[in-house]
C-alpha cells in the first residue's frame, strides 16, 4: 500500500478537511487544569463503550459527565477519515497503543503487533470499519450463560437499530438485492453502507460463485438479518465516503453540552477505593498522570466509574488497581484490593491468515504502487468523496460452517454458538494485501482472508510490571487447541474450493509465494502456524456472568462483582467472542449499557 506518498499528498487536503471538523468545548489535557475534581460519572476510555456512554448520559442535562482518555483527539487526523487508509493507522502508529503479544507458541513462537486505539474514538477510528452484528445463536448464548434474557437477540435488536442510520453508498447505485433496509436503523448516529465503489469484474466473480456453487457458498441478501451463513456484500461504517467512528457519531456531537468535559492525552493508572457499603467497597476513585513523571490527580465520582478502556486497558486498569488474582497482584507488589482471578482471563480473538493469486486483470488496487495513482485517487476522493478511497478493502464477506458431519466433530466439542454461528470468515480482497508478507513489486493480485470465526483457544491480559505506563503481557493463545487448528486448515480448504469454480478460470494465474507449494495437510498447518495474525477482536477479559456464580468479572447490569461504584462497558464484558466484527454488537451493548444506567438512578 502506498503508505508514503499519502502521507505526502495528505499535507495538501489538510485545509479542505480542518473545515469538516467542529470540535470545541469542554476539552482538556492537563488533569490539574479542571475546574472541579466531582463529577456524577467517570469514564475512563473514549472508545465506543465511553462514547456511547458520555453521550447518553450527558443527554440528561443535571447529570455532568468526566470522559478520561489516553490518546490524542481525533478532530485534526485527516487520515482517520479516509477509508481505504485505514491499513496506515495500525499497528505502531501515533493513533495506537503498540501492542505486541507474547511468543505465541502454536504460530512457531511468533510475536505478533496487536494494536488499539489510542485516540478518541478508540479502535473505531483506527479499525476497518465492517460492520456485521453476528448471529441469534450468539447472543442467546450469552443471554443463556448469563442467565439474563435480556441480552438475547431478541433484545438487543432494538439497540442495534437505535445505533445506526443506513445510509447510500457514496456511488449511490441501486442497493437492491444486497442489503434488507427493514433490518436497520434510519435515526442513528453512526453512518452505516455499503461499498460505494465496485470492482465489477472482482465482485461480479464472488458473486457468480455463489451460483455456481450454491450449496457451500450461498449467497446471503443481508448478514445482518442474525442469520449472517453465506456470502455477501460488506457494511461499514461509512457515509458519504468518511469513516463514521464513535468518536464523530457519538463525541462531537455531545461536544457542545455542559455537563461533558473531555480529558485527553491523560492515562488513567488505577481506581481507588473512596468507602464502604455493607462489606463492599466502594470504587468511585479515579487516578490519572499525562506521563510516568507527571504528579497523578484524582477524580471522584458521586455515582459510577465507568470503565471503558477496551478489552487490554481495562484488565490492565483492573489489575493495576489491585483487582484480580490477589495472589499473582499481590507478587508484584501492588496491594490487593478486591479478589477476582477471572480479570484479564478469557482472552479470546479471531486468527485470520491471509493468501494471494496472480491474475489476469488490471482493474486491482496494486496499481497504487505508482505514486500518481494513488494521488489521483486521493485529489478524487477529496474532491467528490468518491473513487476506490472511499471504502475499507473488501466488498464482500462470507461467514461458513464446518459441515455437521465432518470428522472434526467426533475429535472436538463445536465451540460455535449454535447452528445460525460460523465457524470461519472469507474477506475478498481485489488486490494485494498481507498483515505478514511485504507487497510484490509487480504484477496484479486478489487477496482472500481467512479468519477463524468461533476459536477454542482461550488466552490471557496479565501484568508484566506494576508501572501503569508500561505494557501488559498479551496472549491471545492463537491456535493453541486441536479444534482451531483443525477448523482454519478446513476453512483454508473451503476457500481453495471457492476459487477452483469455473468463475475464476479465466482470471486466476497462479498461487502466490508459498502459497503455491501447499498441498498436502502438514503444508496447510505449517503456512497457516506461519503466517496467523490478529484479527484484532480481542473480547472476554472482564466478562458477564450470571449474578449468584463466583465465576467472571462483572453481573448481568455490568457492575464489578463484589464491588459498589464501579461498571464496565467495552470489549472485555463479552463471556463469548461473537462470530462477527464486533464493533456493531458493541455499539448496541453499550447503547443498553447507558439506559440500564439511566434507569438505575432514575
Ligand atoms: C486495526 C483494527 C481493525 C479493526 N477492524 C474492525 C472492523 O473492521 N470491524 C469491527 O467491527 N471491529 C474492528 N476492530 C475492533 C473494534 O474496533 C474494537 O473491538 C472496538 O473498537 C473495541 O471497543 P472498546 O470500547 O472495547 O475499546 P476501544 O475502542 O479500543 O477503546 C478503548 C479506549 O480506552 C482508552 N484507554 C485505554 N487504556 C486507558 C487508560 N489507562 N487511560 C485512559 N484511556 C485509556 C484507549 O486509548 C481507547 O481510546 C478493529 C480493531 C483494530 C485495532
Ligand atoms: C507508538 O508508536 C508511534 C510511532 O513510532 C509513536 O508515535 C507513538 O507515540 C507510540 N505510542 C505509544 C503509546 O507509545
Ligand atoms: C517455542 O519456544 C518454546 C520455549 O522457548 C520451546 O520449548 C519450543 O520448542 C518453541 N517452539 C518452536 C516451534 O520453535
Ligand atoms: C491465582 O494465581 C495463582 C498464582 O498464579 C494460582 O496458583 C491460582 O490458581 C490463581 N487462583 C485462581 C482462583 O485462579
Ligand atoms: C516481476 O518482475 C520480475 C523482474 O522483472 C519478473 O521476472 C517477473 O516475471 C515479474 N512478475 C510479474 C508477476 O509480472
Ligand atoms: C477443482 O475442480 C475440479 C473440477 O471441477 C475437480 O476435479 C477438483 O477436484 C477440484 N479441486 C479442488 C481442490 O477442489
Ligand atoms: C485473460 O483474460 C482474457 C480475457 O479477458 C482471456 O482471453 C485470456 O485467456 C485470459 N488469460 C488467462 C491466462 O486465463
Ligand atoms: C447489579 O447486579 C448485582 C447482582 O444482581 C447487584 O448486586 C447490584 O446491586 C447491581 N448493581 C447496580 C448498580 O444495579
């Protein structure tokens, strides 16, 4: 990807785009410079858990809100705005945490950059905006893990809605037959469409497959139905040709209001215990430095601490705070403070591997190799908000299942959340595109991504140190089971019948790289242990369990267990990684979130 000369060309719309952005109002970013240090809500985290969240509440206008954030604002990065950057702004950028996961000992002991946000607006200003809400089946699991209905499907649905506003793609073509607007929101915030720049001859093949191989591949109207098996045209979270993120759909709206003050550049350390309630302590406190030398400041809530700092930064906050393993907290010097070992377990995410044929075509992106396409695509999208910048890679997806009767299942439970779940992902890429191989010099590709949808493996957030400015030990525990392994070399196997219809004949040239030396099932392991990456979904590290069980981090309404004062909203509460992106089932959650806490001090 042309990382370079976007970076130079970008210099000359940064005018054009500063006239977009209204950011104004409560803004700070020295913690010491707040008029006051009570607020009646604290969130820590401006992700789309602490967006949605300042947001709602701030709706009400006695109620003032603290948003804490770590990074920078989001109002002056010009390139958070253009979709098809979006690979530019991971993973060791100045918009990013710069995560790297431990040795990851099913990939050949592989460390692998695993980036977060770092900006308002978190990951969902940084991320590759697609937008898919999972199935029934996995909502109903955790409704049926958490023993609380009112996480099923069913009940979220209306939070799915109320999140988003389905809107044209930027090429405004005749979107019949690809997406079911009756499944949709229309009064929303955050923006949500289809692509809105074809690649006919790429899409138009996926698309004749799906005919041609009706049975394994379907084809699938809208995947956001709850019933996403099959193959379909990607949603994003576009509009007119701009990311939507929670930071333009729910922040910079909210800017303007009062009662929200928003502290940026500000790293929260720990929450500290301000009482006691019966036998419980009281968690309103919130400590926070600009950096490791800074003198730390302290806030208060007078109702809740809301901690949103996403699947790593709340166990890390937790565990910071002397909350977790009291005996693995306790070793490294920091005081324990409430005892709950299921912090910073349960780290779950999506494997993804990614593999790339030379074709017989020159209509792909790679011809953004030469400077001047990329800068004529640029000047276009600038200049008209259309053209091949205005989406993320990827105009279709396909969610699939491992057959019923495979043998894989008399080895292996089936770790999906029931029939209406996939187990793997396809992402159909119309060029070249790898998180672990440089980009060949000549030639045009199509890229297919292949991502476990529904993993066994379960991994962990520990503490490295008690310095709250240093790093925590990230292990996602990639393919560590059978059943992983097992279910991506099957899904690779999948996406080989995919290609070998009769659509590709014509179009296909050869297997790239190492990608052509693979046949046999000890290959398939070997390229997949290679080349595995992140996702980038992690989930789980703070999950909801059912109230009377001493098992996970937080009850049903998000409050910490055996704690008063203090709630989670983010990636971290999920007790099972949805088979999907998750950042639409975050947006819905965090949408309840906000009235399940409006109603509670209603
Ligand atoms: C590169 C990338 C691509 C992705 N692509 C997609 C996609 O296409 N579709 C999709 O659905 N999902 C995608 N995701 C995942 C999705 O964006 C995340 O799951 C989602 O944003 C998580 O929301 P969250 O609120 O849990 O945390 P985040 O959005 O990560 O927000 C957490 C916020 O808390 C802040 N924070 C953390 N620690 C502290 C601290 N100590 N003090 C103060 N602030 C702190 C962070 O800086 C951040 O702003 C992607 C993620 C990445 C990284
Ligand atoms: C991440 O790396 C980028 C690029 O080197 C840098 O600008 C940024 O400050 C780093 N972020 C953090 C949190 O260290
Ligand atoms: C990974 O590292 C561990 C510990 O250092 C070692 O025992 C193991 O053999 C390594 N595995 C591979 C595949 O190199
Ligand atoms: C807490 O951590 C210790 C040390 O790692 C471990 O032995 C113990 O099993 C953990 N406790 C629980 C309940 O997981
Ligand atoms: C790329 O260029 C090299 C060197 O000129 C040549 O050998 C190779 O065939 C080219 N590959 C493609 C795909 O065009
Ligand atoms: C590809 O298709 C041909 C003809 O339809 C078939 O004989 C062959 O087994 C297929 N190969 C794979 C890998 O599916
Ligand atoms: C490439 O495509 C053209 C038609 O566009 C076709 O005539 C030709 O046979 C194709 N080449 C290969 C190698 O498939
Ligand atoms: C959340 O639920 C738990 C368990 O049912 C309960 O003890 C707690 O009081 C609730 N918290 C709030 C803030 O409603």
């Amino acid at each position: 990807m042309a990382r370079k000369h976007v970076h130079i060309s970008i210099i000359s719309i940064f005018t054009f785009i500063g006239a977009i952005a209204t950011v104004s109002g409560h803004m700070y970013t020295d913690p010491a410079s707040l008029p006051i240090k009570t607020y009646d809500y604290i969130i820590i985290g401006a992700g789309i858990g602490g967006s949605v969240i300042a947001n709602r509440l701030t709706e009400d206008t006695n109620v003032n809100v603290l948003v804490i954030e770590a990074g920078i604002s989001n109002e002056d990065e010009v390139l958070t705005r253009i979709p098809f950057v979006a690979p530019q702004l991971s993973p060791y950028t100045p918009y990013t945490w710069n995560y790297t996961t431990i040795p990851q000992k099913a990939c050949n002991n592989r460390t692998m950059p695993f980036p977060r946000g770092r900006i308002l607006g978190g990951s969902s200003s940084i991320n590759f905006m697609m937008h898919t809400r999972g199935s029934v089946d996995d909502f109903d699991r955790i409704a049926c893990a958490t023993m609380d209905e009112s996480w099923s499907w069913t009940s979220l649905f209306p939070y799915f809605l109320k999140s988003e506003m389905l809107v044209p793609p930027a090429d405004e073509h005749d979107t019949a037959g690809q997406v079911d607007p009756a499944l949709h929101g229309h009064l929303g915030s955050l923006f949500v469409s289809l692509s809105g720049y074809s690649f006919p001859g790429f899409d138009g093949r996926v698309v004749k497959t799906t005919k041609e191989l009706e049975l394994e591949f379907p084809f699938n109207t809208d995947m956001n139905s709850g019933y996403p098996l099959g193959i379909g045209y990607t949603q994003s979270t576009i509009g007119s040709g701009e990311r939507s993120s929670a930071a333009t759909a729910y922040l910079e709206p909210a800017l303007e209001r009062p009662n929200l003050d928003i502290l940026i550049h500000t790293t929260v350390t720990n929450i500290v215990q301000t009482g006691i309630a019966g036998h419980l302590p009281i968690l309103r406190g919130v400590r926070c430095a600009t950096d490791p030398s800074a003198s730390p400041v302290s806030f208060e809530a007078s109702r809740e601490v809301i901690l949103s700092a996403g699947a790593i930064g709340t166990p890390h906050i937790l565990l910071l705070s002397g909350i977790g393993n009291s005996t693995e907290i306790g070793a490294l010097g920091i005081e324990p403070l409430l005892d709950i070992p299921d912090v910073g377990r349960n780290l779950v995410d999506h494997p993804i591997i990614s593999f790339s044929y030379l074709v017989n075509s020159t209509a792909t992106f790679d011809d953004l190799r030469f400077p001047g396409v990329a800068a004529e695509y640029l000047t276009q999208w600038q200049d008209t908000k259309t053209g091949l910048y205005v989406d993320g890679p990827g105009n279709l997806l396909a969610w699939l299942r491992i057959p019923d009767d495979s043998p894989i299942f008399n080895l292996h439970f089936d770790p999906s959340a029931g029939p209406h779940s996939p187990h793997f992902e396809f992402i159909f890429t119309n060029g070249f595109v790898s998180f672990t191989e440089p980009s060949p010099p000549n030639g045009s590709y199509m890229t297919i991504f292949v991502a476990l949808a529904s993993p066994s493996s379960r991994g962990a957030v520990t503490l490295e140190n008690a310095d709250p400015f240093s790093a925590p030990r990230i292990d996602p525990a990639f393919l560590e089971t059978d059943f992983d392994i097992h279910a991506m070399r099957a899904a690779v196997q999948s996406a080989k019948r995919f290609v070998n219809s009769s659509a590709w004949a014509d179009y296909i040239i050869a297997p790239h790289g190492a990608w052509a030396e693979v046949t046999t099932d000890d290959e398939f392991d070997q390229y997949i242990r290679d080349r595995t990456a992140s996702e980038w979904h992690p989930v789980g590290t703070a999950a909801m369990s059912a109230c009377d069980t001493g098992a996970g981090v937080v009850s049903p309404n998000l409050s910490v267990k055996g704690a008063v004062g203090l709630r989670i909203v983010d990636a971290s509460i999920f007790p099972f990684l949805p088979a999907a992106h998750v950042q639409a089932s975050l947006y819905a959650i965090a949408e309840r979130a906000a009235d399940i806490i409006k109603y509670d001090y209603a």
